[in-house]
C-alpha cells in the first residue's frame, strides 16, 4: 500500500465518518422539530378537549375547586411529548444509554407517585362531597356537632363542609370524615343522632 492509497483510504473514512455524523445531526434536528410540533398540538387538543367538555367551570360550581385543570393537563402533555423527543434525539445522536433510560424511568415514576399522592386525600374527600350531596343529609344553616366540636353548617362543597362555632371560628371538616363519624344534629333544643 502506497502513501496516496494510505491518504485516499484516511480521507474516504473520515468523509463517511462525518457523513454518518451529518446525516445523524440534521435527522436529530428533524426530530427535535416535529417532536415539538406534535407536542404542542397534542397538549392544545387535550386542552380543547377538556375545554369543551367545561371541566374547569364543572369544578368549580360542583365543589368550588379553582384549579385549572385544563391547562394543568395541557402542560403535563405537552412536557412529557419533549421529554419523549429528546430522549429519541439523543438516542438518534448515540449520546441515549442505559443510565439515560433510568433516569427517564425514575423521572416518570416521580410523575406519577406525585400524581397519586397529591389526589390520595382529595378523590375520597369528593366521593363523600357527592353522597351528602346527593342524599342532603346535611344543610346549609343546620347546627351540628362532631367530635366534640359544634357549629352551624355555612358551607359544603365536595371536598369539605364549613362549620362556623359561635364563638366565630371556622372549622373545615373533609367530607370523608363526615360520612365515618357520628353527627349530632341540633334542632330546638332537641338532640338527635345521626349515625353514618
């Protein structure tokens, strides 16, 4: 082999190196675009959606929740649809291992046990909030006692229900607690139990 063999052969291999790198960037820049795109326009679906079905304005006059929740799901899909694309970016670029695949493993199940805990409380709580609700067990305006604490009812949402004691304080009670305790209703001096 000859010296300009040698050269030519170096050279070949360096294009097809930097070919390969090329071709690698531009489709990972592909990618990366319409990865956002779709991200996008699948979190301004979900929100259209959630939109049209009023989630938002149903919260709010069922248990008197100010959570946009549309645009909390608008954002979780958006974000999750990018961290999906670059993790196909870095694993088009070769830069994606086993470690990477962990961490967007653990990344997601952070997500999720978040998820699961911040809704543990409120998910039975509005599961009660519909059943005083619905059988009207409880009124607004109605003096009861639970607990040892007594007070007149001046609100029940889904979640919890407002006693007012008549030194002025408010207590909120969660719904769920409600259902599983022992209410004593007050009417005209007359003590009745009501027993959940």
């Amino acid at each position: 082999m000859t010296v300009t063999e040698s050269v030519i052969s170096i050279t070949e291999k360096i294009t097809s190196n930097f070919s390969e790198v090329f071709t690698n960037f531009v489709v990972s820049i592909i990618i990366l675009l319409i990865g956002f795109i779709i991200g996008k326009l699948l979190g301004r679906i979900a929100y259209n959606f959630l939109h049209s079905l009023e989630i938002n304005k149903s919260l709010k006059k069922l248990g008197k929740i100010n959570i946009n929740i549309e645009e909390i799901i608008e954002t979780f899909i958006t974000y999750f649809i990018y961290f999906i694309t670059i993790v196909m970016v870095l694993q088009q670029l070769g830069l994606a291992t086993t470690v990477l695949n962990m961490i967007a493993g653990a990344v997601i199940i952070v997500i999720i046990l978040s998820t699961l805990l911040g809704i543990k409380d409120f998910i039975p709580n509005m599961i009660a909030g519909i059943m005083i609700q619905r059988k009207q067990e409880l009124k607004k305006g109605e003096i009861i006692k639970i607990k040892g604490m007594q007070g007149k009812i001046i609100g029940i949402t889904l979640i919890e229900t407002k006693i007012e004691t008549k030194t002025g304080d408010i207590i909120f009670i969660p719904n769920a607690v409600l259902t599983k305790t022992e209410i004593i209703r007050i009417k005209n001096k007359d003590t009745t139990k009501h027993k959940k």
